[in-house]
C-alpha cells in the first residue's frame, strides 16, 4: 500500500491520496511541555484514523506520527490541537 506522508515543517499543509491510500502525518513538539492530543479532530469521514505512535525520540520533545486512510472521494480538514500550549496544526487531505 502506498503512504502519502506530511512530514515536519510547517502547518496548515495539503496532500492528495486515492481511495484505500494509506497517510502519515508527523508532527514534533518543541520543548518538555504537552504534545499533540492522539484523537485528532475530522471535519469529515473522507479519511478514517488509525493510530498515533511516538517516533523518532529527540530530546526537544516528543515526535508523533498519527496514520490515517483514506476511504472516500473529498476532502478533510484533520485538526491536531496541543495539550499544553494553544497551537492547532491543519492539515487538508484531498483524496481521489
């Protein structure tokens, strides 16, 4: 199965996918405090979550990966909101 992956960066990114595509998401927390909530928010039920692991372990903090899939034509807004400090990270999957 094919992964299309957002990696560390910047926020509010966009990937495309295709039905049955699997997506990797990867986000980091700068700092001891918090990290992102492992239940992201979906605005619909064009992907479905999967799971939340922790990755990559760097002493700044903790590196999450959060996989989804996508199961139908169009698009989701997921929103990540941090435990600790009000940051919201969105990113958009379109999928095909």
């Amino acid at each position: 199965m094919s992964i299309a992956s957002l990696r560390l960066g910047e926020t509010n990114r966009s990937v495309t996918a295709d039905v049955g595509q699997q997506i990797e998401i990867t986000l980091r927390t700068v700092g001891p405090r918090g990290q992102y909530d492992s239940l992201p928010a979906l605005s619909t039920d064009a992907v479905r979550f999967v799971d939340m692991s922790y990755v990559d372990p760097v002493p700044a903090g903790p590196t999450q990966r959060f996989r989804f899939v996508a199961v139908a034509r169009g698009r989701a807004v997921i929103i990540f909101r941090h435990t600790d400090a009000l940051l919201t990270v969105e990113d958009t999957v379109n999928v095909r």
